[in-house]
C-alpha cells in the first residue's frame, strides 16, 4: 500500500490576528445615543475603539441610519487590514480617484469582493442592503462556501432563494445564518432587500469576525494538480471535518484552478477523494484527513494512499415480493471463483427493504457466495469486487445464479413468427419456442454475457384503462439479458415496448 504524507497543516483556534474576546477594553469612545443595554453596543464600542468606525462631531453614533456602500466598502476594508496604498482602478463610473472610498472600493474590487451594476456604477452613496452585506462578508472573511451541494445548508426563509436568475445573495446569506451570523427579520423572513443600519453593520461585522470558523484553503497546485474538478468526502462518516470545493466567481481573482476548504470539526480520521486534471489528463488522489489537537490547535494532516476501505456487499434474495422472515437464511458460505473456500459461515445481516442479506468484503477479485435457506434450498451469487482510484469504496456488482428463464406471451395474443435479431446469439444463449405456443425458453450457453433481441412478426396491443382514461401498451418483441461474473450466470426475459 502506498502511504505517503503530503502536506501537515496547522489550524489555530484563534482566527487570524483579529480580536475575538467578546469583552471591550475600557474605551475611550462614548455615544450619547448608543447606551449599552442596546443589542449592537458591543460592537460599536469594540469597532471604535479600533479606529475601524467613528462617530459624528455632535457626540452621536446615529445607530438607526443607513450606511452606504462607500461607507461598508472602507470599514470592511480596515477590518480585514488590506493593503490600500497601490490600486487599481476599478473603472467604476461614479467613482473617482477623488472619492474619499475610492482606495477601499478599488482594494475591494481587485481582489473580487465587491462588483458593481450592470450599467458600470458602483453605487457609493447607495444604502447597502442585508443580502449585499451578506456577500461582501463571505467574501472579505473567507468563510466557508457552503451550499446545499456539498454541505447540509438550511432555508429557514421565505424569501431568500438559492437557485435564481439573476443570481441573487441567497446562498451568502445561508451561509451567515449556518455560522450563527445572522438571524432572520423575522422565523422565516430575511428581508434581504431591507437597508443595514449603521448599528446592524457594526453587530454583523463584529459577529463575523468572532464567528468564522479555523479554517485552511488548499489550492489545486499544493496537491500537484493543475485543476480541481470534484471533491469526494468523508466516505467513513466520521464528521470530523467539514470539506468545500470552491470555483468560479467564488474564487479569488487569478484563481482559475479551483481550492479545497478545510473547517476541522473535531479530533480523528477522515477521508477525501480528489478528482482533477494534471496536462490535460484526469488524475484521482485519495487522502485520509487526520484531526488531532495539540497545544490548544487542531492540526489538519493530509496523508495519501490507495487504500480500499470494507465495502457492503448486499444479495437480493426475494426479488421483491415481499420481507424475509428472520430466521429465512441459514448460512452463506464464501469462496474464490476458482474454488478455494474463504469462509463456510460469513456473518451477514438482512438489509435494504429486509429482502437483502450484507456483508462485507475487504479485496478485490471475483467470488461465489452460496446462501443456504432454511427450507434447504441453495443459491448461487457470482461477486465482482473492483478496486477504483476514485473511491475509498470498491466497485460490487453481484449476479444471482439463474441459467434459464422461461416467459409466456399467453394464447390470446398472434405474435406470428418470431426472428432472432442479435447477431451470434447462440454464443449468448440458446432460444427456443415451444411449438404452437407462444412460450419462449432462453438458457445460458456459458461462453459470453450479452442481450438477444427477438423480434415478433406481428406486434402485440394491450388495452388498460384506470377510472378516467384507457391506455394502449404495444409489444414488439422480448428481450433475452445474460450476466456472468466467472462462472456464474443470470437469464432473465422481458417484453420490449417499440423503440
């Protein structure tokens, strides 16, 4: 097996440099208007004494206005401390190198978090809204893209949707309301189209900052990759991280290749199946994800193998008619194809819709199970395990043992003659007719595993009708499928409809 360490990542619990004590220093800075028993005191308090947002010269905070884009741009880009002293222009029309944001809009705009509207504007002196806020800060924190996809992500409102054209800040906004962000106007309201107030901007800003989860963004090229086209997770069902592949418009500007975020969860082992490209070819890395804690940190370690975890392999017994019984199946014994006897009493447990038994295999290769009924009857399954680079899972494809089927057209119906259209059926199963019947036999000649088409001279019309309408069914033929898995074969027949 090949299990090499690739990369050892440090994840603080502490987010960053920013602040997170929920407790304000003693501050300087008081508003006549904002008293501490408000909801957003905190934050304003904390947020001004970081010079991060000020006041009016009359002493007051004026927590119930609007804040505009210019004014969100400039405060978020204090708080998450970007480099405002060489933009570039962003080409907004309505914002000049003269506008007292322009280096916060510009600073925002370049590294893709904020955009303007479709006319070219930016809209500086435009109230922002709750679901505009709510992708600026998803963006400017790096929170983690959740989405109904790739992660359980709850729509608690009405009036927030994910899916719209155009696009719309739904998804952003259930990502804060996941994180314990923000909360709705009301149980099932968002009001995303409601103005922030200055007091709600500070709160939500201050909430993000003490609330984005540690985190590590793993990049296409730190794994040898060219592209990320699809991510795999936690195949063991551990929940001890949180993994999201994030493209596109969610991307950093320059980042075309696609990246992995990592929110750890809690101590222990998961896994991660990564499918992408590497010139111009698709290249598939399987990691198990080690979370341990260490002096206060969770340590995120990605090691790579080719392992293959136990996979479930399930044998339908009834074939739907109905449950088994508990005390229905006896033993099953196992074996190679070739003979060579693995185990003559497998432990298994009835599963699905109680009309299967499991067990699990941990090797590739092709095997017999023979299931013994407590009536004495004896079945055959062939089993097909196959490892994929893919998957920590292997491939199972099973085949209850039945050489021969028989099915019946009835007497009612002049099918006329019947035609064999597969070419070298014979190799596939030998077809008969039962003369002046309309009854067909189809048996497994053992040399290969296909379909046979047997065509009829005259099609068959059925007449259903239910309380409201009747219904024609047209006949043209039955087919003949055939499976093996080594030395197991399966016939079965069915009726063909018209193509």
């Amino acid at each position: 097996m090949k299990n090499r360490l690739v990369v050892l990542l440090s994840v603080l619990l502490l987010v960053g440099s920013l602040p997170l004590s929920g407790t304000v220093a003693a501050s300087t800075k008081k508003f006549t208007d904002v008293p501490s028993s408000k909801h957003f005191a905190e934050a304003v308090y904390d947020l001004a004494e970081r010079n991060i947002i000020g006041g009016y010269p009359d002493g007051t905070f004026k927590p119930g206005n609007t804040i505009s884009r210019g004014q969100a741009a400039a405060i978020i880009a204090k708080m998450i401390k970007l480099d405002m002293s060489s933009v570039k222009n962003p080409g907004f029309k309505d914002v000049t190198t003269a506008n007292g944001y322009y280096k916060a809009i510009a600073a925002l705009a370049e590294k893709g978090i904020i955009s303007g509207y479709g006319d070219g504007r930016y809209g500086p002196n435009d109230p922002i809204k709750r679901g505009q806020m709510a992708s600026i800060l998803v963006k400017a924190f790096d929170l983690p893209r959740y989405n109904d996809t790739n992660n359980s992500i709850n729509n608690p409102f009405k009036d927030v949707e994910v899916y719209s054209y155009p696009p719309s800040h739904g998804v952003n906004i259930l990502i804060l309301y996941k994180l314990g962000i923000v909360s709705g106007t009301s149980p099932d309201k968002f009001s995303p189209n409601a103005f922030i107030t200055r007091g709600q901007a500070a709160k939500m800003l201050k909430v993000t900052e003490e609330m984005k989860p540690p985190m590590i963004t793993l990049k296409a090229s730190d794994i040898g990759l060219d592209n990320i086209g699809y991510i795999k997770t936690d195949q063991k069902d551990t929940r001890v991280f949180d993994g999201i592949l994030v493209k596109g418009k969610e991307l950093p500007k320059g980042d075309g290749e696609g990246s992995i975020q990592f929110v750890p969860l809690k101590e222990g082992i998961g896994t991660l199946v990564v499918t992408g490209s590497k010139s111009d070819s698709t290249v598939f890395k399987k990691y198990y994800v080690h979370i341990q804690k260490e002096n206060g940190e969770l340590k995120l370690t990605l090691e790579e193998t080719d392992d293959h975890l136990p996979t479930t392999v399930s044998l339908l017994l009834l074939l739907g008619k109905g449950e088994l019984p508990s005390d229905a199946v006896q033993n099953i014994s196992l074996s190679t194809m070739d003979g060579v006897q693995l185990s003559d009493n497998i432990e298994f447990e009835y599963c699905m819709y109680n009309d299967s038994v499991c067990f699990d295999i941990d090797q590739p290769g092709q095997y017999i199970a023979t299931v013994l009924f407590s009536d004495g009857e004896e079945v055959r399954y062939g089993i097909e395990v196959k490892a994929h680079d893919s998957d920590f899972y292997y491939g199972i494809r099973t085949v209850r043992e039945n050489i021969s089927d028989v099915y019946d057209m009835g007497a009612d119906y002049n099918i006329g003659k019947h035609i064999i259209q597969t070419k070298d059926a014979e190799q596939i199963a030998t077809i008969t007719r039962d003369p002046g019947t309309n009854l067909f036999r189809a048996h497994a000649t053992g040399q290969k595993e296909g379909e046979v088409f047997i065509g009829f001279e005259h099609k068959v019309t059925e007449k259903y009708c239910d309380e409201t309408w009747c219904y024609l069914n047209d006949w043209i033929g039955i087919h003949v499928i055939v499976e093996r898995i080594g030395s197991i074969s399966s016939v079965r027949i069915y009726r063909t409809p018209p193509y």
